[in-house]
C-alpha cells in the first residue's frame, strides 16, 4: 500500500463519517470489492505475518477456523525475526517460578498501571495504559509462556531476568529470551556457532517456530501482498483487498479480519500527527529495511470508522520510541541492530557502521554545524524491574523520591535551526583521523555508506561543503563548522565545556582526513495505533466494537510496553477471539 497524504486525508473523512453509509456496501460475493480476480476466503484472514499476526494465525487454527495470512514483504517474520528475541511474560510463569520470583496476574496488571512511577524527566511510565487492555493482557502471560514451549519455543536460560526489557513492571523480573537454535540470524544471513545457539537469544528462535506451527495447521501465508483496504458492510468488516504483483487481490473472511501489520513509524504523515518533528529525515526506523512501518493496517482501520489510542504513550518522553543512536554512518543506525553484508537485505542496508562505545570520541552538530548537546547525553529513560527502588505500588513515594535529571539529547537534536521550519535535520558526528585510528574504525564499505551517509574531506571547510544529501536542506556553512571545532578543541585544553557541560573533553579534532558520519536519532517503537478493547477488537469512535475486525501488536495503542510480549498476547487474544466468534 503507497501511504500518502491524500490516503491520511481519506482517513480523516472515515473518521468524520465513522458509522455512516458510506461504509454499508453491499459486496455480495466480494466480487464488485476493487477489480481484481474471485476472492479467497477463509474463517480469519491475518493481515502482517511478524508476532502478532503468527500468534493470531495459530490461535485461530487452533481453535477451529480456516487461516489466511498476507504479508507484504517477499519474507515472514516483520520487527519480531530481527529482534533480539526477549519476550516479557510474568504473572507467575515457570521460569519466574524457578527464580524464587512471586508473582501474579494481579500484580502484573498494577506494575502496568501504577500512575506514580514517573522517569527523572517526570514522564510516567503506565499512567496512561487502557486498564482493559493491560487487564487482559496480564491474565494471558501464564497462556502465551504455555502456548511458545508448546510449539518449540527454547529460552536461553530458565529463570527470569531483567535483561531487553522496559515498561514491563517494576515489581521483579519478567524478562525471557528465546534461543535462536539452529535457525540461520536475519540480522546476518548466518547461523550462530553451534556452540551458542542455546545461548544466544533472536527473534528467529520464536518466529520459525510459530511459522511452522502455523502451517501444520493449515495456515496460508500468502507473501509479496500488499493491505491496500477493507471493505466495511451494514454487519461489519467482511473482506480485504490486497495487491499482488500489481494486481487487486480479495479476500473474504467469514469471521475476522486481524489488523497485525506493524506501527506507523515508517510513515511520515502519520507520525507528524503525533509530533511535527518527525520529518522526513527520521528515515532509518528501527527493523529496516527488513520490515516497514508503513501504517497501511491503522490507515486502513481508520477508513472504515476505527479510533486511534495511545497517542500520549507515542509522543511521553519515555521508553525506545525514539532513540539516540550508537551506531553512526549507517541510514540504519539503531544501536542493537547491526546488518551484515551476509544478510537478505543488506543491498538495502548499505552500511553497517559505526559502533560508538565513548561518545568523547565525536561531537555532534546540526546540519548547519553547531554543537547543541552534551554528546554523552543519554536519551529518554525507562522503567524495569526495581528500577525504583524501594518500591511500593501507587506510593506518592516513588514519584517524590525521584532525582531530577532529565535526558535532552532527543529533544536538542530535533529541536531545528530556528528557521521556522519543522524537522531537527541531519545530526553529524564529526571526528578526525587520530580518532578513527585510536578506535580503528573501518572507514570504507561496507562499514560506513557513502551515498549521503558518511563524508570525508581533508579540511574542515571541505567536510562541510561535501554534506549534500536529500535531507539536509541547507548546506553546512563552512564557518560555522570550523568555529565549532575550534571552540570544542578549547575546551578540551581547558578541561570543561564551557557551553553544554560535557565531563571533561578528552579528545581534540584536529588531524585529517576529518569525517561526518550521520548520527540522527532513530524512531523505534510504536505505542500508539487502533484502539482496541479486551478482546482485541477494533473500536469505533462511538467505542463500540467495528465488528469483525480485531488488532494486535503495534498496529494497537493504548500499551505502553516495548518487545514482543504485548504482540504475542494481542495475537493470540484477536484470533482465538475471531475464531470462536
């Protein structure tokens, strides 16, 4: 599905017409929906094949129905099969169990809706979670631990622990990790040596084995098609039109249809709803180019009459919605994942970067060549077990105990040029050549993309004047850039930075070749998407259920979790709920 303005405006008016005739078509067999060929039908058709729509798939074929599952991309798997595979499930599951770790449903469900945990920023961590949501949610965990050991699913160890996760609870931990056995890493287009694949933890080690679960029981998955609509009649959402090699595909389903195809990162408009910041140069969301966050599934919820939530647990300035990235002179430069030449998609990549341990060895600048931050700055924070500690749910305490100290690496990277335009621009981390060689950086192919990503120049002046890319819209001025280094290198010899306070400057920027290596922050993780009640279904803007059609993942708002847990939980919920329907 191509999303564009015009598709975000169609949008708009579904909103303003939500339970109006204009949804209340009358298809028949489906044959009139778009103008491709006859449909195919199933009991549940699953639109996205990551988490949530394998977890939804195999539900529904476990409880009786016929599958169909779409994917756009010519590969299964979406975020979930280039994560790192931490999946966080509590409420007193085995492996918590085996720790010593109490707990409970009931607790789980208050960790995730406990209004007083609150980040040094002041941003709350659950405050603003959906209580039904989270309600079902907790009492699913024990099902969902079940349910992955069931069909394969491995852990790295068998005791929970608190590694990989944030927004799952701080009362203990809930932290699993899944092993990657024998499947080959996305991220490397490799299998781990045999000696750590029970041992080392990627999505591969959940995703394969629902794949397979899925088509044992039947399941179609259908690759390379594209969600362009739903069509909505007096009874609810009945079908799916779909593209396939540039042709119209329908598809009827005679019970649900299940909204799994990712957030809207991705998408420009979409984003900018949310935050006029997120121009277009955020371009390297987090888990592409292997899966896009398009927002083709919430796009098309919202045509036919559907809500949004989570629109405050997108923009709260906590949590992986948007990161400062480690990784540098790579378009995709989250910090926790690294594509390899070996990988399916590194014609895509590009780069692998740079990766930055002491952010001392850099410094930053806006695309017009001025520092703006603290480079050792760390971005927003997040909540896991015992973060705060001592703890006591619902404590005015836990708010009141806090250390002020907020992280505004994100905030002043994005904060623009004060030229009246939205948009931070490119961020540059600039370094010279004693640098590269004290870290010995690799400053050619595949290591770095020089086609608008990473920059070299034999002076300062150069440096700047060789920064042309589509996103930076103004050039560098060459003055501002040598005005900026040489005051930095000052402060080096000085000891303190007289203007952001960095600790101590340890590492002037002074030998050629000098070098630009693009460090813009990194969206992540989407929080806000349909709105959704209990069992998955899709509200309209009266709050009621759009019949027939269901959520899950990061398709979903109103959950303010990072990781595959939530994902796995909606899945499972949206099928089984649409199966038995």
């Amino acid at each position: 599905m191509k999303v564009t303005r015009r598709s975000l405006l169609k949008g708009g008016a579904g909103i303003a017409a939500a339970g109006s005739s204009i949804f209340q078509v009358n298809i028949g067999n489906a044959s009139g929906f778009g103008h491709g060929g006859g449909p195919r039908v199933a009991d549940v058709v699953v639109v996205g094949c990551g988490s949530a729509g394998l977890a939804a798939a195999v539900a529904a074929a476990e409880a009786g129905a016929s599958v169909i599952v779409l994917e756009a991309q010519p590969h299964i798997g979406g975020r979930g099969v280039v994560s790192s595979g931490n999946i966080p499930l509590g409420g007193g599951t085995p492996a918590q169990t085996a720790a010593g770790i109490v707990d409970t449903p009931d607790l789980l469900f208050r960790d995730l809706t406990d209004w007083s945990i609150v980040q040094t920023n002041g941003f709350p961590s659950y405050r603003y979670n959906d209580r039904e949501v989270i309600r079902a949610f907790a009492d699913i965990n024990l099902t969902i631990y079940d349910f992955l050991v069931r069909h394969g699913v491995r852990w790295t160890r068998s005791t929970a622990d608190n590694v990989g996760g944030n927004e799952v609870g701080n009362s203990v931990n809930r932290m699993m990790h899944t092993a990657i056995m024998d499947y080959v890493s996305v991220r490397t287009g490799l299998q781990v040596p045999e000696s750590q694949r029970l041992t080392t933890s990627q999505g591969p080690g959940f995703i394969y084995p629902l794949e397979a679960a899925a088509k044992a029981r039947g399941v179609k998955i259908l690759l390379n098609h594209r969600l362009e609509s739903l069509h909505r009649m007096h009874h609810g959402v009945v079908a799916v039109k779909a593209t396939h090699n540039g042709r119209n595909v329908n598809i009827q389903a005679r019970k649900g249809i299940v909204i799994a195809s990712g957030g809207g990162n991705g998408n420009v408009e979409y984003r900018r709803m949310f935050d006029p910041r997120l121009t277009a140069e955020y371009c390297g969301v987090a888990g592409e180019p292997y899966s896009f966050q398009d927002a083709s599934g919430i796009l098309a919820g919202l045509n036919v009459g559907a809500s949004l939530a989570g629109t405050y647990n997108q923009t709260g300035e906590f949590g992986t919605n948007i990161t400062k990235p480690s990784r540098i002179g790579t378009r995709y430069n989250y910090s926790f994942l690294e594509w390899l030449p070996t990988s399916v998609v590194f014609p895509l990549a590009k780069a692998r970067g740079l990766s930055v341990n002491n952010f001392q060895d850099v410094i930053h600048v806006n695309m017009i060549g001025k520092r703006f931050y603290d480079e050792t700055g760390g971005q927003f924070g997040t909540n896991s077990a015992r973060s705060v500690n001592p703890y006591v749910q619902d404590s005015y305490l836990n708010a009141k105990n806090i250390t002020w100290n907020p992280q505004n690496w994100i905030n002043a990277a994005m904060a623009g040029i004060g030229d009246g335009h939205n948009g931070g621009g490119p961020i540059w981390a600039i370094f010279d050549e004693t640098t590269r060689a004290r870290r010995n950086w690799n400053v050619a192919p595949p290591y770095v993309d020089p086609d608008g990503f990473f920059f070299q120049a034999n002076s300062l002046e150069e440096l700047a004047a060789k920064i042309v890319m589509p996103y930076q819209r103004v050039p560098m001025p060459a003055s501002n850039l040598v005005e900026t280094v040489t005051r930095y290198n000052g402060f080096v010899d000085a000891g303190a930075d007289a203007d952001f306070g960095k600790p101590t400057p340890q590492y002037k920027i002074q030998t050629a070749p000098f070098y630009a290596a693009w460090s813009t922050p990194v969206l992540h993780d989407p929080r806000s998407g349909l709105r959704i009640n209990a069992a998955s279904q899709v509200l309209d803007f009266a709050g009621q259920p759009i019949r027939g059609l269901y959520a899950a993942g990061e398709a979903a708002g109103g959950f303010s979790q990072h990781g595959n847990g939530r994902a796995l939980a909606q899945g499972y919920i949206a099928g089984r709920h649409a199966a038995l329907s």
